[in-house]
C-alpha cells in the first residue's frame, strides 16, 4: 500500500532551525512535494524534488533520498508566521499526489 | 480572477440536499482536482479531470460527481448530502509543464446537518 509517516507535531523558537522529516512508500515515483498551510487557509506549494540531494530555496530547503523514501524540510532562521501545517506528499505512478496528515509546527518566541 | 476561486466560502445544508461546490481557474491548467481535508487525516482525493472532457475516480468517489465541460471550470456535486460529508473541500489544479506543482482554491466549508 501507500503510506506517508511524518511527525504529527513539533515545537521549535524563533530565530532557530527546525526539521521536518517524511519517510514515504508508493506505487511509483514521480518526485516530492512539500507544502505549507496555515489554519483555515489552503495549502500552498513550498518545494519539489525528484532528484536526490538537497535544493535550497531562502530559508527553506529540502533534500531527498529516494533509495531511503525519506525527504525532510528544513526551515532556518524561524518566524512566528512559520507556525503552519507542512505537508509532504509524494506523487505516484499515475502523477496523483499521495499525501500525508501534515506535521503541525508550533513556533514560541 | 487571479488563479482558482471557490464558491461558497462556507455552507450549511441538511441531510439529504443537493449540493454543487463550484470551482474557476483562469490558468488555462490542464487538471483539476477536489480534494476534502478532514481533521487529523491528508487530503483525499474525491475525483479529477486530466483534460477537459475527462473524469476520473480519486480515493473516496462515492457520493460525488463531477464534470468538465471546459478547461477552467469544474464543479464537484453531492447527490444527497450526508452529515459524513462534513468536511472542508478544496479544489486544486495543474499543469504537466510545471512538473504537475498543483495550485489550491481556497476551500469552501461544507456542514451536513
């Protein structure tokens, strides 16, 4: 079957840096999606990866191993308007996103 | 219009009603999506569209019909409402020359009493 496992939620403060991790099966692979969403609002599209390695965009970044099925998002330098839901989902076979519950990310002063 | 928009914002409606959310993209994407977000759980995947004139079956159909008449809309209808299709429901789309990156409407808050 298809399964997403990613922590349910993590604390961090500001100013610091956290990591988010994703370990990932599918049917299929066609690269990885990290999106954020804030409370009551839609998710948004962070970052894509479908080669190994590490690509960095300002103070995101995310890297991927697809031997592992694992990825992680890296967000550095934490503001308080980072306190979202970040999602990972890898997108299959048939280009359909799989996606998992989303890790809750609380950020304290 | 600027991207997806989703009508109605929020939405309360008893049990057995019927019920069409409706969704407008002006990207001249090629696929369309509705997802529903449930507390605790990922998106799910109600139907899809590749291209107008198409329709597939996502993870939880039953229930729900869709259509694609023309590239920018896609409306996603409830035959008969039941009060498990509470829900938030959002519409997304994409385009395969954007590695398929799928952008989001805002969501309309759907509650079946």
């Amino acid at each position: 079957g298809q399964n997403i496992d990613q922590p349910t939620e993590m604390t961090a403060t500001e100013g610091a840096i956290v990591q988010i991790n994703c370990t990932y099966q599918t049917s299929g692979f066609n690269g990885l999606f990290w999106y954020q969403q804030h409370a009551g609002e839609a998710p948004t599209f962070l970052s894509y990866n479908v080669l190994d390695g590490l690509e960095e965009k300002g103070r995101f970044s995310s890297f991927l191993s697809r031997s592992k099925g694992y990825s992680y998002l890296l967000l550095k330098e934490l503001q308080m308007k980072d306190s979202a839901s970040y999602l990972c989902a890898p997108m299959d076979s048939n280009y359909q996103l799989i996606w998992g519950a989303g890790t809750k990310l609380i950020i304290k002063p | 219009i600027a991207g997806i928009t989703q009508a109605p914002t929020s939405q309360i409606l008893a049990a057995g009603r019927r019920m069409t959310l409706r969704c407008t993209q002006d990207m001249r994407h090629n696929a369309m999506y509705w997802y529903r977000q449930d507390l605790g759980l990922g998106l799910r995947l109600i139907h899809y569209s590749n291209t107008a004139g198409t329709t597939g079956k996502g993870e939880v159909p039953d229930g729900y019909s869709v259509s694609r008449a023309n590239t920018d809309d896609f409306p996603l209808t409830l035959a008969s409402a039941v009060p498990s299709q509470t829900s938030v429901y959002f519409c997304a789309s994409s385009d395969a020359g954007n590695a398929d990156t799928q952008y989001f409407g805002p969501g309309t808050r759907l509650t079946v009493l």
